[in-house]
C-alpha cells in the first residue's frame, strides 16, 4: 500500500537504503507569573495544532498545559481528583499519577523525580507538557521558525493477523486493533485499507473519513489525494469534504502549497484553490523543498521557485530534492582515454543558490541525512559531513541512510546498525532492518519480524511469513 503520492524516481542514487519490507477542552489564559509569553507559542500533536484549543504557559523554564487539553491531545484520559490532589493520567497500559506542587510522579508504579511539579491554576491542574508526553512515549521538541512546541506521539502501526493495532515505543497497545493495514499517522489520521477500499482513522482509532476509495494517500498540506470508486480524483480535507477537483492527467500530493499536476506529457503547479501557478511546461518535477523544485528542461534538471522562475539552471542529469540545505546532483566530466574522449557522471552537492558545497567528485552519492551522507569515491563507501569532510569510512558491503543517529548495514547477508563515528552499536543478526523513524525499526530475524528499539530488542513481534512469489502463486 503506497501512503504518499511520488511523481516518479528521480535518480537512480538517492540513498543507500537497506530493501526491506480528543476532542480537546479549552481553558481561559492563566494569569500571573504563569501567563504565557508575549509570543503566544502554541502546541500541535502529530502536525495537528491545538492553538484554537488551548495554550501553553510557562514557570521557570518548563512548559505547561492544562490536564484535559494535553491529555486529549495525546489521546489519554486525565483526571483530577480534589479530594486527594491526585492526578491521573491514563493511556493504554501507561498509567501516570501526578500531585499538584510535588517534584515525584509514578509511571506504571515506578517513582520518579521531576524537573518540574504541576500546578493548579485558577483551579485548573496543569501538567509539566515534557513529562507527560515522554512518559505516554512521545517526543518533544522547539520549533522556533513556527513558535510551536511540536509533540510527536510516535505511535507505530503494528499489523497482525489481519489487524492494525498502534503501539508506542514500548511495544504497549494504545490504540486498539482495527480490522485493515493502517498506515502511520499523517495530519492527525492514518490511511486505512479494508480489502480493496481506502478510508482513514483518527487517533482514537475511529473511522473518521469512511472506507470507500479505490486509492488514497496520506494527508500533506492539510489535503489527500483520493480516488473515488468512479475513477475521479480529488483533494479531501480531514473531514472528508472534496476540496478540489483539479481536471488533469495525474495529481500528486501537496508540498509547501503546491502540488504537481500532469497535462499530457507536461507538468506544472496548482495551489491550494486549483489555480495553475506555475504552466504545465515542464517534462519532470519534484515537490518543493526549501522553496524550490527541480524540473526538467530539455532533458536536464534544474530548479524552479514557487513563483516558476528557473534559479539554478537547467543542466545536470539527475538530482535529488533538497535535503538539509544540500541537493544532491550530478554532471557530466569529460576525460580522454587511449585518445577517445568519454564522459562520466559525478556526483556532488549544491545549496539553494546553486552554487558547489561540495564539488562533484564521487562516482556515487546519497542525500544528507543527520548531517551525513554517503558517497563513493576510488571505490571507496565513506561518509561526509556538510563541508565535504569525511567523516569515516567503512568497507560493510551495503550502508543505509542515517535516521536517529543510526544506520543499517549489511555484513555476510545479516544487517545491523552503525552509529554517526562508523561504530557497531547493533550486531548484524538481523535478516532485514529499515531505518529508525520515532523510536523504532521494522526487521526480521529468523521466525520472527516486528519493531525494534534502539538497543536491538523487539518490542512487538511475530511470526515471520516470508512472501509468495507471483510465479509460484499462479501455480
């Protein structure tokens, strides 16, 4: 099941990747020493912003949000006892009991010393946003660019028996299992297929747009692309209404308020209304990134901005999108061997100017992850930071990106995991591994397949059925 709408693979050497397979209540501004800044940051859960619902305030240095508004956000149930100035804080198995103006909480049981006490206000209990979203195994993090505390729940579909089930980075069930494959959540929903169908899933496990597209793709820019059983194609919002109904040969997803379009053999941009921004001239495009997309021109690639101005010209013959500031590209060099001249592809990097970060010279290269990216020089696996300096290098017959500081590597057929020095912090035991995303990798070991965490250990499995092939099921 695919989950997000690609245009088409652009270049043959993007990465070195391993094959594998609440509603929320609102509360009035607190007063005070604990008002919020003037600022106003707010709070979004998985991409979903809870600035309409609530605010969070802050009390030297730590961060706070009212019981109910957190605890629906995460999809937990809170509750505040007065009598005994308890609070509790329910998702799954996770249980977190918490007093007002006390530094020790229990998790499951489990004392633990806090940073930050609750406090009430007005009344109303608010909970240390930190604690509580790592304690449920979340994520937190500061964006400043947008004044937003980002929370990433880092639920993981887990897929058994015909059922999807989401986990969090314990391996614990928190949202009940779902007839259908589910996808992770994108937007606040998950893609959810039941047999042939497509519908999505809200994190309470709810169905939230029913099941009855014969496509569907994850929610980008506050918009799917879906495909009626009729054949149409639209654009959906979240609740399900169809937003656009663009009348072009192919539609892709969103991407910074833009989506590529094809008309016949040509592509463009529209907007978000359905407006073509940018004519269907081009012979490929990229989504953007950084504010730009690479187009083909008469064979070659360059980059468009958002208004289709054409800012690094059109003359290399693969590039990738931009990727942590650098795009990876290559050129044509000439030599002359036994007095005939050839060319040969280079890989190097360009910024957002177009100018060389680093030179083309390595006869492959992948995208920047983690701020490394791989490349192959004199035959050489090696791996460089964003000045071109090489970090390490490694003679593993098969390297991945780095995701979370860690990436897959093969070694006499079994795959393990490197940390950003080159060091084996995972022994290749496994028959597969993907990369690390929120905590956890998928892999396969033996009879078995399922998440992994950081340690190596499994923290959901099961039985490994290993896939029929087309051949030998038409038999």
């Amino acid at each position: 099941m695919f989950h997000s709408r690609s245009i088409q693979q652009r270049i043959a050497k993007t990465a070195l990747a391993v094959a594998i397979g609440a509603q929320a209540l609102a509360f009035a501004a607190a007063p005070g020493a604990y008002a919020a800044p003037a600022a106003k940051p707010y709070v979004s859960v998985d991409g979903t912003s809870q600035q309409s619902l609530w605010a969070p305030v802050t009390k030297n240095g730590a961060t706070y949000g009212p019981l109910a508004g957190v605890s629906a956000a995460l999809g937990a149930a809170g509750k505040y006892d007065a009598k005994t100035n308890t609070i509790s804080i329910k998702k799954g198995n996770r249980l977190i009991i918490l007093q007002p103006e006390s530094k020790t909480a229990k998790v499951n049981g489990v004392k633990s010393a806090i940073v930050a006490a609750p406090v009430l206000i007005g009344g109303v209990p608010y909970v240390p946003l930190r604690f509580v979203a790592e304690s449920l195994g979340a994520s937190l993090s500061w964006n400043a660019a947008a004044g937003a505390y980002e929370v990433n729940t880092r639920l993981h579909p887990f897929t058994k028996e015909g059922y999807t089930s989401f986990v969090n980075v314990y391996g614990e069930s928190v949202i009940g299992a779902t007839y259908g494959t589910a996808s992770a959540f994108s937007g606040g929903l998950s893609l959810l297929q039941q047999g042939d169908a497509f519908g999505y899933e809200d994190r309470g496990g709810k169905i939230a747009i029913p099941v009855q597209y014969s496509s569907a793709y994850d929610f980008s820019d506050g918009l799917a692309l879906v495909t009626s059983k009729d054949g149409t194609q639209n654009y959906i919002d979240k609740s399900g209404k169809v937003v656009l109904s663009p009348a072009y040969d192919e539609l892709f997803d969103f991407s910074e308020g833009l989506a590529a379009v094809r008309s016949g053999e040509s592509f463009g941009y529209i907007d978000t209304t359905g407006k073509l921004v940018i004519p269907a001239q081009y012979e490929d495009a990229f989504y953007f990134s950084g504010g730009l997309a690479a187009v083909q021109i008469d064979g070659n690639y360059g980059f468009i901005d958002k208004t289709g101005k054409l800012v690094i010209p059109a003359k290399y013959q693969s590039v990738s999108d931009f990727k942590e500031g650098l795009a990876l590209v290559s050129t044509l060099v000439s030599t002359e061997a036994d007095g005939v001249e050839q060319s040969t592809g280079v890989f190097g990097y360009l910024n957002a100017k177009g100018e060389w970060a680093i030179p083309a010279q390595y006869e492959e290269g992948y995208s920047f992850s983690n701020g490394l990216a791989a490349v192959v020089k004199d035959g050489v696996v090696q791996f460089i930071d964003k000045t071109g300096k090489t970090v390490f290098e490694t003679d593993y017959d098969d390297v991945g990106d780095f995701s979370e500081g860690l990436a897959a590597f093969e070694q006499d057929g079994k795959y393990g995991y490197i940390d950003k020095k080159g060091a084996v912090v995972i022994e290749p035991t496994f028959d597969q591994a993907d990369s690390f995303k929120d905590g956890l990798a998928h892999a396969i070991k033996g009879d078995w397949e399922g998440l992994i965490n950081a340690k190596g250990a499994f923290v959901a499995k099961k039985a490994y059925v290993a896939p029929v092939e087309e051949e030998a099921a038409a038999k």
